[in-house]
C-alpha cells in the first residue's frame, strides 16, 4: 500500500513487508520541551528550515552520550515543520541496504524527506553504509534534493575505533597518513556536512529538566535530593533519566 504523504508525517520501513508503514502516532515532543542543547537545536533548525527552502543544507549526524536528546530532537523537528511540508521516513541500520528503493520513490514528491536512522554505528565488516553514502553523495545519479540524512549515533564516527587501527598510520614527509581503516571511518563520517555533539548533563542542567517536569513542586530541596539519587542508581544524569525520574515520581511531590 502507498504512503498517502498529503495525510501522513512519518512513515517507518518495514523489512519483512518490504515497504513503509504510515505512522499515526507521532511523539508529541515539541522543541521548547528540550532543554539544556540550545547549541544543537539552533544548529539543526537553522539547517532544516535552508532544505525546506530549498537553499544549501547538510545531513547531519548527532553524536554523544545516551539520553541527551539526540533522538528527540528530530522528532520534534517534524512536529515544528510538518505543515511546511516536512517528512520524517525512520530506517533502522540493519535496512540501509534498502534506502536507494526507499528514495527512488520519494525523490520526485512535492515534499522536504528525513532519513532518520537512529542509533546509527557499523561494524569493519558491515557494508551496509554502501547505500547510506550513495543516497547522501550520489554515484553516477546525483543525489535527491528533497532528501537528507539525519543520524543519531553514540560514535562519532560510526564504527568502532581501535588501536590495531591507529597504529597503522604512518609519517611520510612529515605528513600523518592514516591507515586504511581509519580512512574508511572517517570516509563515511565525512558525509555529514554539520555534526553536532551531545555530552553528558552537569548537576545543575539536569536538576534544571526536572524542574521543567515538576513547576508546581514547592520542596525543592526535597526534589532535587531525590532525583540526584534516582540518577545515581542509573548511572548517570540525561534528559532521559529526568524525564524516568517523573514518570516514577510525578505522584509523589
């Protein structure tokens, strides 16, 4: 069945179906809701807003720490611009493979597409990113121009890094060449025109999210010693820990 994309927003790839899934229930995830990344959501709206205009714009990779409201953010983007004629299509890594088809489809439509692949990273033997660089850059058909990749990863350069590969690289003329895996890494990376990176939240940003979930709460003092507990426990202070704090405590103060 076609995706009527007049109605639909967002549409997920469906491996097994071999087609996409219209998606009627979209997170509701506004932008004014993601606090502490002012940097990245005025990085990545001022992006998005040049390819619905069909001026210069990036594909963009959102790398860092988990929680940080990587993924969020982009779901918010389509909910800000969705009546601009913005589209979201999610494809997970294991069907990149199937992207060409996917954009082969779209790239004739009256509308602005995001690729939206989440939690994005390769192994050295996964050749899956073949298509991923075909659709940003283009073979011997130039790429889309209503289509862009927006990735979220936790590697920086999609793949992981390790020291048998640094070690391959070598002085020449006083020039670092890297080695060859190196340069593969950073080969597919590279496609990202604008790369934004999350870290981890301080004390003060992360007390600052709970807040925003919990204005009417008067004992601050109570709620903060609580929720910097509850961050403890998981290991670590993230939007996304703030926001497990509230659905585990929003009846309780």
């Amino acid at each position: 069945m076609s995706i009527d994309w007049q109605t639909t927003r967002a549409a997920i790839w469906r491996r097994h179906r071999q087609a996409l899934r219209a998606v009627h229930e979209i997170d509701r995830v506004r932008l004014s809701d993601l606090l502490e990344i002012d940097r990245q959501k005025a990085a990545i709206v001022t992006n998005t807003e040049h390819f619905l205009k069909g001026e210069p714009a990036n594909n963009t990779l959102l790398w860092g720490s988990r929680g940080t409201g990587k993924s969020s953010l982009i779901k918010a983007l389509l909910n800000e611009y969705a009546d601009r004629g913005l589209r979201v299509i999610e494809v997970d890594r294991e069907d990149l493979l199937f992207l060409p088809e996917i954009v082969d489809e779209i790239r004739a439509l009256p509308y602005r597409f995001i690729i939206f692949s989440d939690d994005l990273s390769f192994g050295h033997d996964d050749a899956s990113y073949k298509a991923l660089k075909s659709v940003m850059e283009g073979s011997i058909e130039s790429p889309p121009e209503n289509v862009r990749v927006y990735a979220t990863s936790n590697r920086r350069h999609l793949m992981p890094e390790y020291m048998k590969d640094n070690q391959a690289a070598q002085m020449v003329d006083g020039e670092l060449h890297l080695g060859e895996a190196i340069e593969e890494q950073i080969s597919l990376s590279d496609r990202f025109g604008l790369w934004l990176s999350f870290y981890p939240f301080d004390q003060k940003e992360y007390l600052h999210l709970v807040d925003a979930l919990f204005p009417d709460v008067e004992d601050r003092e109570s709620l903060h010693l609580a929720a910097i507990r509850f961050a403890t426990a998981k290991g670590g202070r993230s939007g996304r820990a703030a926001r497990h704090f509230y659905n585990t405590y929003y009846d309780q103060f």
